[in-house]
C-alpha cells in the first residue's frame, strides 16, 4: 500500500466530533495493518472485508463515522458501487479510495 499524505486528524476535527473510521477491505492484512495504526492514533475503526458488508457497518455507524476508507477492488461488488451507494447514503460522506492493484482504472463522476 502507498503512502498517505492525508492529515486524517483535520478531516476528522471538522466533521462534529466523530472520531470512527469505516475500513472497507477485503485484504486481511491491509485491514489488519490499518486498523492497529488509526487505533494506535486514537481512533476507533469500524472493519468490513467486503462491500456489502461495509454497507451495512455505514447504515449501522453513520453517526459516528467521520471518514471512509475504500478499497477499489472488492470480491463481492467493484468499490465504484459502494462508493456510489455511500454518496447516495450521504452526500458529504469522506472518502479515502485506495487499492492495491495497479491495472485499477478509476473515474471520478
């Protein structure tokens, strides 16, 4: 996984004292190494290894999550779909999208 030059910190103090991070990924390890690193900043993570179940996480969590993090590339659904669905859920949702392959084309509607 790359490097992140997202200050999660100001992203989070600006969305009215949520402090959950929502983690979709179906990599155990990205999910693994992820998680113990927020955790360790002090936020508290909310772990999906696949789309639909993230979907579930956001509609169970919504108050509490500040921000998303999106694998692209999911088994069940492309992450395309969730992220769709996610701005459809809400409209100002924070996205971080991210994945490990390199052939994954994306594009921003």
């Amino acid at each position: 996984m790359g490097r992140l030059n997202v200050n999660i910190s100001k992203v989070l103090a600006t969305q009215g004292g949520k402090q959950a991070v929502l983690l979709i990924d179906d990599s155990a390890i990205a999910r693994k190494t992820l998680s113990r690193t927020l955790e360790y900043y002090g936020f508290e993570v909310f772990a999906a290894d696949a789309g639909i179940a993230g979907l579930q996480l956001f509609l169970e969590k919504q108050r509490e999550i500040a921000i998303v993090i999106l694998d692209m590339v999911l088994e069940d659904v492309p992450g395309e779909a969730i992220l769709a669905k996610l701005q459809k859920l809400d409209p100002e949702v924070k996205v971080i999208v991210c994945t490990e392959s390199a052939s994954t084309e994306f594009k921003q509607t």
